[in-house]
C-alpha cells in the first residue's frame, strides 16, 4: 500500500511538474521574448521619429535620412519577427493558442501597414524640402496622426502580451494549489500505513508549497529580487524555474526602463534642436551685425561682453548637442588646453549672485581634451553648486593634476545630496529639483566617462570630484 501510494505521488508530481515546465516555457519562449521585440519595435520606432524631425530641423541631411530609412527597416524587420514568435512550437505544440496566435498576426500586420504609412508620410514630405524658412507653415498634422495610431497599435499589443504574462502567472498559482490539494490528499491516506512518514512527507511538502506560494505571489507583485532556497527535493525543479523566470524578468524589466528613458531622450532632443537652434542662430546673426555696426566705437568693455554673450551662446548650442548625445555617439574634437583658462571660461558664463562667495585654487595643468565639452562639465557642476547655496553661502572650485591625471573638485555649503540618490543623481531625467530636465550631471557623467575619466559625488561638505586621465588620445585608448 505504501509502495501505492509513493507510485501515486510520484505520478502526480512528474504531472505537476510538466504544467508547470509547459507555463514555464511559455514565460521563457514566448512572454518574454515578445514583450522585448515589442520594446525595441517602440525603440527603433521612436529613434525613426526622432530622425524625421532632425531632418526637417536640420534642413535635407543625407546621413540623417539614412539613419531614418535604417530604423525603419529594423523597425519592419522586429515587426515581422513578432509574427513569427507566433509559431513557434515546443513538443511539436504551438506555445500560444489558436486565439493568441490570430491576434498577435493581426497586430502585426496592423503595424506593418501604419509603418508603411509612416514612411510614405515621411517620404512626401522629404520630397517638399522643407527648410527653415518654409518650416514653420507646413502642415504636420498627417504625420503625427500616422505616428499617433502607430503607438496606439504596440500599445494595445504590449498590453495583451502583459496580460498574457498576468494568465500564465495565474496558471502558476493555480498549479501550485492543485499540487497542494493533492499531496495533503495523499499523505491523508499514508497516515494509517505510517504516521512518520505522513508526518515528515507534510512538513516537506507543506514547507515548498508555502515557499513556492509566498515567492510566486511577491514576484507577480513585482519583486523580482526573492528567490526560492536550494530544496534538494521533488520542488527543486520547480524553484528553479521559478528562480530562472524571476531573473529574466527582472533583467528585462530594466532593460525595458532603460530604453523608455532613452526613447523619452531622443523625443526631448528632436524638440530641443528644433526648438533652440533657429532662435539661437538669429541670436548669433543679429550679435554679428550690431557687432559689425559698433565696431568702429567699440571700448575693451563692449568687446569683452560681446565675447561673453559669444560663448553663452556657444555653450547653449553645445548643450543641444549634449542632449542629442544621449541617443547618439559623437567624436571628442581634441586639442591640448589648459585647465586654469577652461574654468575661468566657464564661471565668465554663469551669472552668480553678490553674496555668494566663489574661491578659486587653480593649477596651470594642461590636458588634452574636448574644450567646449569640458567646460560644459564645469560650467554645469558650478551652476549646480549656485543653485545649491541659493543666495547665500560659499562655493570652492579646486584644480590640481601631476603627470598623469587632474582633479577638479567643485564644493559648496548648500545641504548636499541625501546619500540614498548620489548614485541616482547621475543618471538621465532624475532630478530632486522642482524645474530642470535632470540632463545636466547625466551629461557631465558622460563628458567624464568619454575622456577616460571618473566623477563622483561626497557629502559633508557636497563636493563633486572629478578625475581626468593626461592622455595623448582618449578615443584611441577607449578604443585599445
């Protein structure tokens, strides 16, 4: 009889175990694998966006069409592979249903047919050749609304495959009660043929049970960092999937976090170069003229504020191109410069209240670096320590270096930043500030990374410290 039921509850848990090996698979070989095409479809879609608009901002450039055209292939090329993730089978099985399978085929052919339309749009109306003088009159009325009902049809793909991932978490579950049912109703009938056993069977059974239950529920809540603990026993299979499910789905999370932040970038560059640059270049040209016109009256003092007005503009400009840095790479234009002279140029850009106090302890060290990019870096680290101390307070700029590095230390007497967000703080959009993008240490972060270099944040008193290798070529050693 013991023998019975052992025979019994090992036929039960071989079942249980291929349900819930079938859910698995359908979490490892179709859930998630869908929803991170459906991402990057959104990525590449949104970089092709992006491009449309620098375009037309920048007036008929070639590589930006060819960018274009290459997100929008990718961009087909994912959709297609979105339809074929429909078929795929396991034991000769489809892993979706029939129903399943329809809908994610008609999704697909929904969005190859407004991409479609997207690019014809964007095709007409590359061929008016729009420029900076006809830009404001044209009608983009027909390219946001291909652009609208685009997202509209990965939005709604997106939310069934999540709900999809929301049945099978439910499958999950449902197996782990059936598995419980069952057992206790086995070990029910083992009680008369041996209580020890009965008893010792319970509390195995009971304890992965409870575990398996406990985790699957904080992991469907959203708490992917719980795991299930080695059992050495039947459920071992099982928590390692579980386990396995878990990892992935956290990995893929952030990675899906990380490319909202990146799509939500491009979105704010494609503004910012169309809504900065045509009024910083009338800015520029009428500055050229009044200077031209003023020349022959002109004192040392108007020369040296005409020159600070040059480089705010210039830094503005280079603070655009920063923001479109963040979705795509652009060379260092290196020259050899002295630290001294770049701070002193940055704080000529800034405007500092009376009554606080700025020291300055500069070195005569000189590096090779991007100029215009290093003193966006201090000029941004000086406008933040500004910003910290308000209208009052102290702000220390320190520079010193040796044959192979340079220290820049920027430190002021404001409150300094809570220790739960000196790591966020460089990262892109985060800001504890009411006003501001959150780009500017995310930006400096990147200046730092690009010259080989570090930046970190110390608090008591709040210091950023910055630490820039001497080096003949960064971009070649980055690249070594």
């Amino acid at each position: 009889m013991l023998l019975l039921v052992f025979g019994v509850n090992f036929l039960m848990d071989k079942h249980y175990n291929e349900k819930m090996e079938t859910v698995a698979n359908y979490h490892h070989f179709m859930s998630i694998p869908a929803l991170t095409i459906l991402e990057k479809i959104d990525t590449n879609f949104m970089k092709m966006n992006a491009k449309f608009y620098e375009d037309i901002a920048k007036g008929n450039d070639v590589e930006i069409k060819e960018e274009f055209f290459r997100n929008f292939e990718n961009t087909k090329n994912l959709i297609q592979e979105y339809d074929d993730l429909r078929l795929v089978k396991n034991n000769d099985k489809y892993l979706a249903d029939q129903m399943m399978r329809e809908q994610m085929h008609a999704y697909a052919s929904d969005m190859q047919i407004s991409l479609q339309n997207y690019h014809d749009v964007s095709i007409g109306i590359f061929s008016n050749e729009i420029n900076q003088s006809t830009l404001f009159g044209f009608n983009f009325d027909e390219i946001v609304e291909e652009e609208k009902h685009f997202l509209e049809l990965l939005s709604m793909a997106k939310q069934m495959e999540s709900q999809g991932q929301n049945i099978n978490q439910a499958q999950i579950n449902s197996i782990v009660e059936e598995s419980n049912y069952s057992q206790n109703f086995l070990l029910i009938i083992s009680v008369g043929i041996s209580l020890v056993i009965s008893i010792l069977i319970i509390n195995s059974v009971n304890s992965s049970i409870k575990n398996i239950s406990k985790v699957t529920q904080e992991i469907s809540s959203g708490k992917y960092d719980i795991k299930l603990d080695k059992t050495n026993d039947e459920f071992d299979e099982i928590s390692n999937s579980i386990n396995q499910l878990s990892n992935e789905i956290m990995v893929k999370t952030d990675e899906v976090k990380k490319q909202e932040r990146l799509s939500a970038i491009g979105e704010l560059s494609a503004r910012l170069a169309h809504d900065l640059r045509n009024p910083l270049s009338a800015i520029k040209l009428s500055m050229d003229i009044i200077k031209h016109e003023a020349y022959p009256k002109m004192n040392e003092n108007i020369e040296e504020k005409f020159r600070v007005i040059d480089r705010a503009i210039h830094r503005i400009s280079h603070q655009v191109e920063n923001v479109l840095e963040h979705v795509r790479e652009k060379e260092l234009q290196l020259s050899s410069c002295n630290i001294s002279d770049i701070v002193k140029d940055s704080f000529a850009s800034i405007a500092v209240p009376k009554n606080v106090k700025i020291k300055f302890e500069l070195s005569n060290n000189n590096l090779v670096c991007d100029r215009a990019k290093i003193e966006t870096l201090i000029t941004n680290l000086l406008v933040n320590a500004v910003q910290a101390v308000s209208n009052n307070g102290e702000i220390s700029v320190k520079t010193k270096g040796d044959s192979k590095s340079i220290i820049i230390e920027v430190q002021d007497s404001g409150l300094g930043v809570d220790s739960e967000f000196q790591e966020m703080i460089f990262e892109p959009l985060f800001t504890t500030k009411q006003r501001g993008t959150g780009l500017g240490l995310a930006s400096c972060k990147r200046i730092v990374e690009q010259h080989k270099g570090t930046i970190e944040c110390k608090s008591n008193p709040s210091t950023f410290v910055v630490k820039l290798p001497i080096l003949k070529n960064p971009l070649v050693e980055s690249r070594s």
